[in-house]
C-alpha cells in the first residue's frame, strides 16, 4: 500500500452552494450584488485577491437569485478546505457590505416549498503520477465504487430534515425533493456511433432536447453511466472520457467523478472528513483495480439503499451483500478501510464523523411562535398605520427605508422572520424557529411592523375601496 500510495496522484474541486439573507433570515434575491460586491473587494484588497488565486476558480449563481456559489480549483486534498473557507469568506465579506448574512443550510426550511435548494458538489481526479490524465477504465472503477458507496454517502451527509414550511420529512429533504438529482446508475465502457446524436434531457426540470455531433476524438469509448449523458444526476463520471453532454470537448485532464448528493455540512471540519470519506473511496478503487485487478461489483439493492439512506439517514438499515446492516456501522467499516490511505497521504479525519457521529445529530427542532396576538384578528383588514421607526424593505433585488413617520394605509397581513444559529466565523449555521408577525402590504410590498408603530384606523376591505375611490387614500 505504501508503494501504491507513492506512485498516485489526487486532485478534488468542491463547489459548495449558499443562501444569500436578510437580517430577518428570510431569503433576500442578492447574489448578482454580492458578486459584484466581491468583485470590487478583490480590486481593493490584495492579500485577498493573492488567497483567490491560488484557490479559487470563482463564483456563480444560482437558478434562485438568493443562491450563491463557489468553485475551488482542483486541489490536493490537503489544500481544498483551505480553499472552501476562501471561498465562503469571499461571499460573507461581500454580503456583509450590503448588509446581508450567508447561511450555510442546504434548504430554507420555511421558504424551500421545496425550491431553492443548495448543495455541495465534489469532484474528484485519482490517476498514477506518470499518467497524464485519469484513463477511462481508472473513471469507470472510481465511479462504480463511489456509485456502489453512495447510499453510506448519503448517510453520513444527510442534512436537512426540514423543508415545506418547517415540516420534518426526510433525513435529506433536499435528495427527497430535488428535481433534478436523480439516481444515476452503474457505469460501463462503450463505444460511441460517430453520428448525430439527439437525446432528450431533464434540465433543472424541464424536458429538452440536446444535438452533438459526435468527432474523432482521443477518447473512442466513453464511461457511460446515464445512457443520454445527464450532468445533473447524484453521482457522474465528468470529462471528455466521459458520454456527459458538454464535455466532451474538454481537456482530458478534465476527467474525474462528481458527487453531487452531499448536503451542506456547516462545520468545515465535517466538510474537510466528508472530502477525505470520497477521497479515501476514490483511492481504494483505485487500488483494486490497479493491484489487485479487480472491478467494483454492481449492487442490485442500490436504489433501494439509496431511498432508505435519503429517508433515514444515519439511522438507516441496508441491505448489502445479502446481509442487514446499519448505515453507522457500514460507515465505520468504510472509515476503518479507507484511513489506511489516507494515512499514507499524510491525510486523517477530524470530526466526530470518524466515529460515525454524522452532524445531522446535532440540529435542534423546529417551532413556530405567534406575535402581536392582541391583533391577530385584524389580519386580512385595512388599516392606517404610523410608523414609530425607520423600515427597510426590498424591491426587486434593491433595499429602501421607509423613514419613522410615515403614514402608510394597507392591508394588514402575516409575515415571517426567523431565530437562527450563527457559527463563531459569522455564518449563519441553521434556522431554529419561525416567528409570525404583522406586516402591512401596500402596491405589492409588504413592510414589517412592530411594538413602536400605532395603528390608527383599521377599516374592511368595502370602507377601504370606497376611500380609495373617493381619493381619501
């Protein structure tokens, strides 16, 4: 093993997905902001822009504008949680700037219904040091055991239970709910018609249709997992040896493995073990293919595993081998194996997840709390209200305040803000309740209200329309 670990070389990417909020925590659609912001602090700050370099590819947003999210570059596995913390503290300088806080949850468990969702994506490169890239036979073996390991993945990275209003229904609500994260399966070699080639395809969502053309290129035959070459799916052989529709014209040193399915695990030490658990997967592939001359084995309970893990989570039963086994000790099992090359790396775990303590066990539960009761029963009417302090409101995408003082006639409704955990880096780490309060909604905006504004009049929905007729509003 000491040899085998002298002649290989390991590079991962993490790309890792954020919520952009406000002060209340509820989802504030600023990401275009923040990476301008970011932008503009990289220009001013040199020691920052030198650690970006270095690290970091970039950032992106989302389909969501209230996502946000990082790229490292392909890195040692010693060097890419540095990278993440980069990365994460790029974002929060730039959202602090506009007065907003990152959370790293993977789902706004209010205001995920069950859309936007956010999660961590790693890729992973293994290949021997003389090789200039990683062969297709070295993907097909790293995939097909990441593949066959995905449901104890799952398990150990599962991270949010809550969803749809507060509602608890799943370990990883966000591998439950997710349109686009499919299953994907076990992955062969084959050899592709140079021809015309029109698959159709699910793309955040929504049925189309892809046209390549397929060309003399250095890789005949692909590693083929998903038959119409589907990106966004759980796990995914990447790169030109790849069938993946937009690879193919990548550069060979392109090719790697994605692992999709990881929830955002707010800890950096978890993050950190939950690279060394694919990165210590990914090496021991490699050495039964490479010395032992062996191939991963299909799995007939993967799907069912997968489902089992997706549910459950940690507290999960598989069925592996024929055999019963809880997905805690199934962990462990990995865990035990897989330290013995990261050892030789000079690689080892640091969260309580070498002991199968998975960070979904400490997340408290959630509850609602109901405010300003005494008006409750106005809700739904008009009212007259004079504010007692100054208010901030947002209008497609840009923050105003309404100064103390002004009277402002609308229709009384609920409104929600949120009690949340901040780590001691200044991420907001989980939301742990939900509090209802009175809002007044005037043209499409709704303007938060508390114990310092004096409701003057209230009015039925009749007296209001008949005001606003007469011009009294």
């Amino acid at each position: 093993m000491e040899s085998f670990a002298e002649r290989i070389e390991v590079k991962v990417g993490v790309e890792e997905e954020l919520f952009l909020i406000d002060r209340d925590g509820s989802l504030t659609r600023a990401a275009d902001d923040v990476i301008v912001k970011a932008a503009e602090l990289l220009e001013s700050d040199s020691n920052l822009l030198e650690d970006c370099w270095r690290t970091v590819l970039g950032l992106d947003p989302e389909p969501n504008p209230a996502q946000i999210e990082y790229l490292t570059q392909p890195l040692p596995p010693d060097e890419v949680i540095e990278a993440c913390e980069i990365g994460r503290e790029l974002i929060k300088k730039a959202a602090e700037e506009l007065g907003l806080q990152v959370m790293l949850e993977s789902m706004h468990p209010f205001e995920s219904d069950p859309l936007p969702i956010n999660g961590t994506h790693i890729n992973v490169m293994v290949k021997l040091k003389d090789q200039p890239y990683m062969t297709p036979k070295q993907i097909l073996v790293v995939y097909n055991w990441l593949w066959h390991n995905l449901p104890i993945i799952i398990a150990a990275t599962a991270n949010t239970p809550y969803c749809c209003g507060g509602k608890n229904l799943a370990a990883s609500c966000r591998l439950l709910k997710s349109r686009v994260l499919k299953p994907n399966y076990y992955a062969a070699i084959k050899r592709l018609e140079k021809r015309p080639y029109l698959t159709k395809t699910q793309y955040y969502g929504r049925l189309r249709y892809r046209l390549r053309l397929r060309k003399d290129t250095e890789f005949e035959e692909r590693v083929v997992a998903h038959p119409d070459g589907r990106r966004l799916v759980d796990i995914t052989p990447r790169g030109p040896a790849s069938n993946v529709t937009g690879d193919e014209n990548d550069s060979p040193t392109r090719n790697r493995v994605e692992v999709r399915v990881i929830d955002n695990q707010k800890s950096m030490k978890y993050l950190h073990d939950v690279v060394m658990l694919i990165v210590g997967l990914s090496l021991e592939a490699l050495y039964i293919y490479e010395v032992e001359g062996k191939l991963p084995p299909n799995d007939p309970n993967h799907f069912d595993n997968r489902r089992e893990a997706i549910e459950k989570g940690i507290n999960a039963t598989f069925v592996i081998n024929g055999r019963e086994i809880d997905a805690e000790d199934a962990l462990l099992k990995i865990i035990s194996r897989v330290d013995k090359f990261l050892e030789h790396l000079g690689l080892r775990f640091v969260s309580p997840l070498k002991n199968g303590k998975v960070e979904l066990q400490e997340r408290p539960k959630l509850n609602v709390e109901y405010v300003h009761k005494d008006v409750i029963k106005y809700i739904g009417n008009y009212a007259e209200v004079i504010l007692g302090s100054n208010k901030t409101v947002e209008i497609k995408g840009k923050r105003y305040t309404i100064p103390k003082g002004t009277k402002v006639i609308g229709k009384l409704v609920p409104m929600a803000s949120y009690k949340y955990r901040v780590d001691n880096k200044g991420f907001v780490k989980d939301i742990i309740k939900g509090v209802v309060t009175l809002g007044i909604k005037r043209n499409g905006v709704e303007i938060p209200l508390d114990e310092s504004d004096r409701i003057v009049n209230v009015m039925s929905e009749l007296e209001y329309l008949m005001r606003s007729m007469r011009g009294l509003l």
